[in-house]
C-alpha cells in the first residue's frame, strides 16, 4: 500500500484524542474504585494519548522509512507528571505502543 503521511498523521491523532477522552473517564472510575485496574488503564491511555499525539504532523511521516528510523532511535519519553497513577506502568505502555507500531511499519500494515 502507498503511504499516505495525511491520513498517517490523521490515524495517530485519532487515537490520540480517543485515548484522551478514555482518560477523563477513567480519571472518574479510579478516584470511585479502590481497583488498580482503572489506574493501569487511565496510565496506558495516557501513554497512548502522549505517543501518538506526539507522531502527530511530524516532519518525520513524510516517509514510512523515516518514521521506522525515528522510531528506532526515540528512547526519551515524556514524563506524565501527576497523571499517571504509576510511571512504571506509564512507561511500560509507552514502550508497548512504541514496539507494536513499530512491528505494523515494518511489516506493512
């Protein structure tokens, strides 16, 4: 398939917003349950909402390959302040998003 940037850029924004509007959901059920299971959620959405937002409109998505090499090289992670529940869990689902992205480019889907 060809690669399209816009609707690349157009894809991550997308999940971008959805993540986010997860979050102020979940932000409500976490403070309304003693369960960890609302927290972990809420901080793997955010990462979610951090990763892609931050794909969004990048010069980078021009191309499939320059996007893989970005990929491969970005190590720093945006530090969630006091929205995440835990950072390790924030981290852990950030590399996730990272990874599975990674894996779909390379392997054209």
């Amino acid at each position: 398939m060809k690669w399209d940037w816009k609707r690349e850029s157009e894809r991550f924004l997308t999940v971008a917003r959805n993540a986010e509007i997860r979050i102020s959901e979940l932000k409500y059920k976490a403070s309304r349950s003693s369960s960890s299971v609302h927290k972990m959620d809420h901080d793997e959405n955010l990462a979610r909402a951090l990763f892609y937002g931050h794909l969004h409109g990048r010069d980078f998505l021009s191309t499939r390959e320059l996007l893989i090499a970005y990929l491969q090289t970005l190590t720093a992670k945006p530090h969630p302040g006091a929205e995440a529940f835990s950072l390790e869990t924030f981290e852990r689902a950030w590399e996730h998003e990272k990874s599975t992205l990674l894996a779909q480019l390379k392997a054209g889907t």
